[in-house]
C-alpha cells in the first residue's frame, strides 16, 4: 500500500467512485464526475484510493478492460477483476487520475480542484471563507465556502459559479472574487 504525500495531493485528482458489484463476472458500477460522464474511461491508468476519516490509501492502480453504458450510469470491469466477491471489495474506493491526463482548458475556465482551498472575498473586500467543494445543482454549479480564520463570520456559503457572482478567479494568487455580499 502507498500512503499519498503532499506532492500525490497536488499530482492527482479524484475522477470518480467505484460503486456495488454488478452481476458475477467482476464488474463494477461507477459514478463518473465528469462531463460527459464516460469522459473518464479517457483518463488512464486509475489511481484507487481508499479514504478514511484520517487518511487517504493508493490501494491499486488500475485499467479498465470493458466498460458499459447502462440505463443507470456506467459499469466497467478492470483489470484482474473476474468475480463478483472481488468486486465487491472496491465499492467506495475513489477514482484519481494524474492531472497531467487532464486536457487544457480555456482562458477563463477551471477544473473544479483548482478551486479548493481558494479564498473567497466579496467586492467589499470582506472574506467569505474558502471553497470547500463544488457541487452540481443541475442548472449550475455551487461553491460550497466554509468560514476560515480571516472570514467576517463563522457561516458557511453556498455561492452559484455563474458570470454574475463569480467576478474574478485568480489561480496564482489562490483568490476568488466574488458579487455576494456578506450578510446573504
């Protein structure tokens, strides 16, 4: 087993989740947290890492030997996988892949791990906090913002990443500018 460092942290990037088994020949339903969501079956070898409250574990890496479209999201069947009690073992186990896999984006777009741990201020210069994640609403995405040590209160935030909120992003300066005021 390889316990990831700091340098891990900043190499890789969760992609996805292993779920339950699906039938008896190894297979595995996966939730893809790309877009499109079969996107991910382009980003390989897979990085499988198991979380815990305290730590994070490489457990495997792995490729994928099939994958399905079903009516519910994607199944796959990796790599030395041939049985259902196999698969079984992998349900909860995170899906990294090296950022480097990841295709450039443009000017004024982000991966959405580029976002964590960034800190929030509003036009009035008041902290908000930092992006703790970001979640998919269906008609757009949210900064989920927790209070941090700077931040004008201790609330946390749920703020749309639209064009109308989100005024700046600044990767270098680790800064995101936003129209939100602080009492909202």
């Amino acid at each position: 087993m390889l316990l990831p460092n700091s340098n891990d942290q900043e190499r890789f990037v969760i992609v996805g989740r292993l779920g339950g088994a699906y039938g008896i020949k190894g297979w595995i339903r996966l939730t893809s947290y790309t877009n499109p969501s079969e996107q991910i079956l382009n980003y390989q070898p897979w990085r499988l890492v198991r979380r815990t409250p305290r730590n994070a574990v490489a457990v495997s890496h792995s490729e994928v030997e099939s994958a399905q479209q079903q009516s519910n999201g994607l199944i796959v069947k990796l790599q030395g996988i041939d049985d259902r009690k196999e698969a079984e073992q992998w349900k909860s186990i995170d899906i990294e892949v090296d950022v480097g896999l990841l295709p450039d984006l443009d000017e004024e777009e982000f991966y959405w791990h580029q976002l964590i741990s960034m800190q929030v201020i509003n036009e009035s210069g008041e902290c908000l906090g930092n992006v703790d994640h970001v979640m998919a609403t269906g008609a757009h995405d949210v900064l989920v913002i927790e209070p941090s040590d700077q931040s004008v209160d201790d609330r946390d935030r749920m703020i749309p990443y639209v064009e109308e909120k989100i005024l700046e992003v600044d990767l270098e300066g680790g800064l995101i500018r936003v129209d939100w005021a602080a009492d909202y």
